[in-house]
C-alpha cells in the first residue's frame, strides 16, 4: 500500500488541479461571457437597486401585494439558509401550522376550497411560484388594497401566467416577484 | 395521475434508454483501449497525467488493484478533511466561514469519498467555495471515476479466461476521468447554465425587497458542481435545499435534464458489460431488471403524492394539487416523483423533493430503493457491480433448485464466489439494522428527530440506509450534525462502500482465472425472460426478507395511521 501512496497524492494533485481549479474556472468563465444575467443570479433591479432575483422567492405581507407560499427556509424566505419543513405526514406541527395559515388567508377573505400550495410550505423554502388558482384566489383582496378594479388586476395576473411548453413540460405557475413588480407599474400608469 | 405526466416520464426514459445505449457502446470501446473520436485530443493530456503522476499502467492482480484504489481513497479523505479543517486560513472563503467542527469534518470527508454525498451541513452557511470546488467537485469526479474503474474491473473478470490480472486501477481511473466524466460534464455543465443556474465566484448578493425587507441571496459556482453531481450520482448539493433550491434547479428543463443526467451513465454500465463480455444480450437483461424497478417504484410514488394527505385534504384544501408539502411547483407531481425513485435507485441522492413530507408510502418507495442494494440502476460503476453479485447469487439459486452447477457466462460459480458474495451482501443490513436499533433506544441520538412516531424510525432507518447504500439523501427531518450521528453514520459509509468493494474484488480476481467454458444445452441462460424475473425475485427477497420487519413498523404503519386520521 506505501508504495501505491506517492503515486495516490500525485494523481490527487493533477485531479484536484484539473476538476477543481480548470473545470469550474473554465466554466465560470463561460458563463460570465455567455450568460451574464442568469450567471449571476438572475438579478431583477428597480431604481437601480437589486429587488430580488427571478428565482428566488421573497416573504410578501402586505395586503397590496400577492403572497408566496408558506417558507421554511430560516425565518421565512431566507435564501441564506434555504430549507423545507421536513414535517412529515403525520405531524402535529406541521398541520398545526396548516391550520394557522387557513386561519390567515380566511380572514384575508378568501371563504372556497384552498389549493395546496397555499398553505403548504415548498422543498427550498424558496419556490418563486403560486399555482394560478392560489394567484385568483388573492385578486378581491390585492384589488381591495390598492383600489383598483378586480378586472386590472385579473389581466395583470393572466399576463404573468407561464403555461407548460409544448402542454408538456412544467406546470402552470405565476411568479410572485414578477407579478408585483407589474402590479406596481400598473400603479405608476394610473397616477402619472 | 395524468396522461400528460405519464408522458413526461416516458419520453424521459426513452431518451435515457437510448443515449445510455449509445454510451455503453463508447465506454466499452475506451476500456478496451479501442480509438475512439476523443482519443486523438485526449491520449497526450492521459499520457502526461500518467507520467506527471509517476503510475505504473502495468496489468495488477485484484490485490494490487484494491490496494491502488484504497490508497487512492485514502489520500483523498485526508485531504479533503484537511481542507474543510483549514478552510479559514485558505483564499476562496468570501463569506469568511471558520473551520469546519471534527465530527462534522470527519463524517463529510468519508462522504464525498464514498460516494455517498450526505450532507450533514447546510452548504450555503457552512463551506467556502475553494471547499466547495478543490474539494467537493473534484471527490464528485474522483469516487464516480472510482466506481467506473471497479465495474471495469469487475466486468473483465467475466470477458477474460484463465487471467491472473484485472486490469490497472490508474489507467481506469484516468480514462474514466478523460473520456467520460469530463467532456459530460462540460456539456450539461453549459447546458445547465441556459437553463438559468448561476455560475459565480461571488458568494451572495443583498436585495432589498419591494416591501423594504434585505434578502441576502446565497450563491457561487454552482452549474459546474451541478453537472457532475448528477453524472457522477454524487448527489451532493451547493445548497442545502439541495435540487429543489431554485438556483440548482430552476426550471421544469433543468429538472428533465438533472434526472437525465444522474441515470445516463449509470444506465450505460450494463450495456458496456454486455460489449465487453461479448454478448449484449446480457446487458441488455441487467438493463430491462433495472428499469422494471424504476417505473413501478415510480408509479406508486406518483399515485401516493397524487392522492395526498387525507388528514389535510379535511381541513378544506382542495386535492387537485395532492401532496405539496415539501414540493416545489415548478416541476409537477409526475417529474417529482421520477426524480425522487431515479436518485434512490441510483445512489445519486439528490434530492428535488424533502423525501420527509412525502406520503408514508411515497416515502416507503425511496427508502426502499436504497436497501435493495442500490443497483437499480446504482451509482456509477457501483450499480453494476452490485447487480453482477446479486446476479451470481441468482444463478446460484437457480442452480440448486435444478441441481446442476452454477455458471455465469461461461464461469463457474463455485463455494468461495458464494462465500464472498454473501460476506458483501450482508454487510448493508448489518449496518443499517445495526446502527438504527441501537439509535432508536439511544436518547441523545432520539432528541434529533423531528418527527414523533412511526416517522421518526423512518427517519433513522432512512439514514442509515442511506449512509450504508452511499446514497446521500435524507429524511431531513432528523438532525444529523451531532457527534453520534456525524460519527456512525461517517463509519456507515466507510462499510457500505469499502466493506463491499473488497469482497467483490476478491470475486472478480477468482473469477478472472477460472477458464471460459463455452455454453452447452445444459446452460441456464442469463439474458431471457426467465433470468430477468428470478433477478427481480431474488433482489426483491433479499430485501424483503431483510428489511420487511422494520418497515412495517415505519412507513406501513404510518399509512394506515394517516388514514386514521392519527398525528404526532
């Protein structure tokens, strides 16, 4: 086995050298001359400060915006520390929760069937996404809270609705981030 | 369950089926030391690695093969350790994170060498990216290449009559490197990045939110370790959330390509064996074995997360959706599925889905893929030689109920085969069931769970399972960063991987010099129908027999208690 040493920490060396320095160097220089934007994130800017990425979900918890969905990643949404529930089943806590989060939306008027992905919290803590029925869900209250009419609003989030390719592949799904960021251009329009 | 999520999945397995038979051909011809289109830019960098590396390409019996391959191995955990453990002192840390604590070290490092790629950390608040690249992208590369070079290995025992020698370790290692793992990882490294996955030295970036809120947003070089995570069946992720985290895994296209990507060359294995063995009828069965498993276990995983959770579905949440705990929406219930039954039959581990929040028996389906042995298809290499094992058991078994003596494609299997066999085979449940009966009594090793009830033993059973079948996925729920577990399941992994390979490497150097001998009438032929169905029994069997007991009382149990209604 000695013998085999030397040769076993050269070979580590070139290897380490070779995948871990020129494969992901090489690679970041690639992607930093063909693909900029989603390289680094896929950073949205406003005003020219950074408002968030197109990926990432953020905590909503005003009333004139779209919510996302419940987060388990740090205090909610930390996309430092990304993370799901890990409750299973049958967990008290994790239907405990549930039912806090029907209390919320209740009161926030929403009185129908509630789709799952509104109270349930996504693998990463982080899902940038609502199903289309939890988006129609919030039009009354969002429309309320900026005294627009529901129909604006409704336009707003068909406009921002990505249907699946091909009517293969994803799943229908409105991104929040995106969504309000229209909604208050919509604003913009109507004052100015 | 709908047509158009079945759709996907088919499609999906479709284009894996024919790019691995595709990829076995190549393979094949590598390991044969054939010229292939790569061979006139890549033979000078192999010949200068060998030379710069000081190895010795000259044929080794299976006892100087094990020893190349676990000096290898060796060097790379302390190295790696050393890594993790200095990483405070070292360039490349721009969040300034201090040293790696031992245990956490200690359990990591036999992680990445093995294979295995359990994350006991979280990724983002934990290792720096010269960790993260010179340490973890390069084991992602090193232990897949290790695995190739074992099945390699393993494989020409059975194409070789009357040799002493199986071949050379370096020179299997380097070509597995070259001709394989590099230039796919360079392709679904890029074909990652249009898909939207971030490739930066930079470590996060602050966003300030429409609502006023600062969100610090975790990143780095991530589409480059993504790529091999998934050809290698590595599985470890950049982030915690792993392949459900949106920068891993943004798009319903990067998830149709990551479980692409984790079954491609693991698929390739058995039609690789099947060229160089000189029969492809026999890959072609290990292959079809395989894929039987995938779209059943896939299928039930589907019709449990469509379903849902019945105790929810009471509080007034529409069913529509069924169980979206833990999932992101992005991918579907169809593609979720696939890629939670594609991670655990391979050993890859990545994750798409927290495996935790799935439904008892949508849980049961992965668990369950990793004891039978993680050859269904397995990891890289390791799957192959896994299956190969269980196949010599098969045609052992089926030898005895005829009463004739068993052969394999032309070599007999004889009592020490056997011995051997059964010394690699019984080391997973030794392990598994070991270590998890004494943590379901210990209390410091209790007061990780999350989960009360019959979820917690899953949660235990799961990750020992997964340690000992170097998967590396998790029922997250369970805090693994503690001394015991850090350390036992760090010793799991080590069993799992090395405790296996030895044997079986003892098996491929007994066979090796037993004589061909040219199949007569009296054969049992292992690449029909019949084969297939006794290979699917007797993997099944193994398992059950094994792990049965213990399931009832986790998953099985817990389905008929959320039937119930009953929670924790």
């Amino acid at each position: 086995m000695l013998s085999h040493l030397r040769p076993a920490f050269l070979m580590l060396i070139i290897m380490t050298v070779l995948t871990g320095l020129v494969y992901p160097l090489a690679m970041t220089g690639i992607a930093q001359v063909a693909f900029v934007n989603s390289a680094n994130g896929s950073l949205i800017s406003k005003n020219n400060t950074i408002v968030g990425s197109h990926l990432i979900g953020q905590a909503w918890t005003s009333d004139k915006y779209f919510w996302g969905r419940p987060s388990a990643a740090g205090k909610g949404y930390d996309a430092a520390a990304s993370s799901g529930s890990n409750w299973g089943p049958t967990s008290k806590a994790l239907i405990d929760r549930i039912n806090g989060d029907i209390q919320k939306l209740r009161q926030a008027g929403d009185k129908t069937l509630l789709p799952a992905d509104s109270v349930t919290a996504s693998g990463s803590g982080l899902d940038p996404h609502i199903s289309p029925q939890y988006a129609n869900l919030q039009i009354a209250r969002v429309a309320k809270a900026r005294g627009v009419a529901e129909e604006k609003i409704k336009a707003v989030v068909l406009a921002n609705t990505q249907n699946s390719a091909l009517g293969l592949f994803g799943e229908p799904r409105v991104n929040v981030l995106m969504l309000n960021l229209a909604l208050d251009g919509l604003n913009a329009q109507s004052n100015g | 369950m709908t047509f158009v999520g079945w759709s996907q999945i088919i499609i999906l397995l479709a284009l894996v089926t024919f790019s691995a038979w595709a990829l076995g051909g190549f393979m094949a011809a590598v390991f044969t030391g054939k010229r292939t289109f790569l061979s006139q830019a890549i033979a000078p960098l192999e010949c200068v690695i060998n030379r710069l590396a000081g190895v010795s390409l000259k044929e080794q019996n299976w006892q100087a093969y094990a020893l190349a391959m676990l000096a290898f191995n060796a060097v790379g955990f302390v190295v790696l350790y050393g890594l993790m453990r200095l990483q405070s002192f070292l360039p490349l840390n721009p969040r300034g994170f201090s040293a790696v604590p031992e245990a956490l070290s200690f359990n990591t490092a036999m992680s990445f060498v093995t294979n295995t790629n359990w994350q006991a950390y979280a990724g983002e608040s934990t290792m720096s990216h010269l960790v993260q690249m010179a340490g973890f992208t390069v084991h992602n590369f090193l232990s897949a290449a290790t695995g190739i070079a074992l099945a390699v290995a393993f494989t020409r025992a059975f194409a070789r009559s009357s040799s002493a020698t199986i071949g050379n370790f370096w020179d299997d290692l380097v070509k597995s490197m070259l001709y394989i793992l590099l230039p796919l990882s360079i392709i679904v490294a890029i074909a990652f990045m249009t898909t939207g996955i971030p490739q930066t030295l930079q470590g996060s970036v602050d966003a300030t939110t429409l609502e006023g809120v600062k969100q610090t947003i975790a990143m780095g070089p991530m589409a480059s370790q993504e790529a091999i995570k998934q050809l290698g069946t590595n599985g470890g992720g950049f982030l915690n959330a792993n392949s459900a985290h949106p920068f891993e895994n943004p798009s319903a296209w990067s998830n149709y390509l990551s479980i692409f990507a984790m079954l491609v060359v693991s698929g390739a294995m058995p039609f690789m064996f099947g060229q160089m063995v000189g029969d492809k009828r026999q890959g072609r069965a290990l292959f079809i074995t395989m894929g039987l498993f995938i779209v059943v276990g896939t299928a039930i995983v589907y019709w449990a997360e469509t379903s849902g959770n019945p105790i929810i579905q009471a509080l007034g949440i529409d069913p529509l959706q069924g169980n979206m705990e833990g999932k992101e929406l992005r991918f579907g219930q169809a593609m979720t599925a696939l890629f939670v039954v594609a991670t655990t039959g391979l050993s890859c581990g990545a994750v798409n889905a927290m495996h935790s929040s799935l439904t008892p028996l949508g849980g049961l389906v992965p668990l369950f893929m990793i004891q039978l042995g993680e050859v269904l298809p397995g990891g890289v290499g390791s799957g192959l030689y896994g299956i190969l094992v269980i196949a010599v058991l098969t045609v052992f078994i089926a030898g005895l109920m005829v009463g004739r003596t068993p052969d394999y494609l032309g070599k007999k299997i004889e009592a020490k085969e056997m011995k051997l066999a059964m010394l690699a085979l019984l080391i997973l449940p030794l392990v598994i069931l070991g270590f998890s009966a004494v943590a379901a009594m210990l209390p410091t090793a209790l007061s990780s769970l999350a989960n009360a009830g019959p979820h917690g033993l899953t949660e235990i059973l799961y990750a020992y399972s997964s340690a000992a079948g170097n998967n590396g996925s998790a029922f997250a729920g369970l805090n693994a960063n503690t001394g015991w577990f850090n350390t036992t399941l760090g010793i799991s992994m080590f069993l799992g991987r090395f405790a296996y390979i030895v044997p079986m490497l003892a098996i491929a150097g007994s066979l090796a010099a037993k004589t061909k001998i040219p199949a007569s009438s009296g054969s049992f032929p292992t690449h029909g129908p019949m084969f297939v169905a006794l290979l699917v029994g007797v993997i099944l069997i193994l398992g059950g027999l094994q792990y049965f007991p213990s399931l009832a009382l986790s998953p099985i149990v817990e389905h008929f208690l959320m039937l119930a209604g009953k929670t924790f």
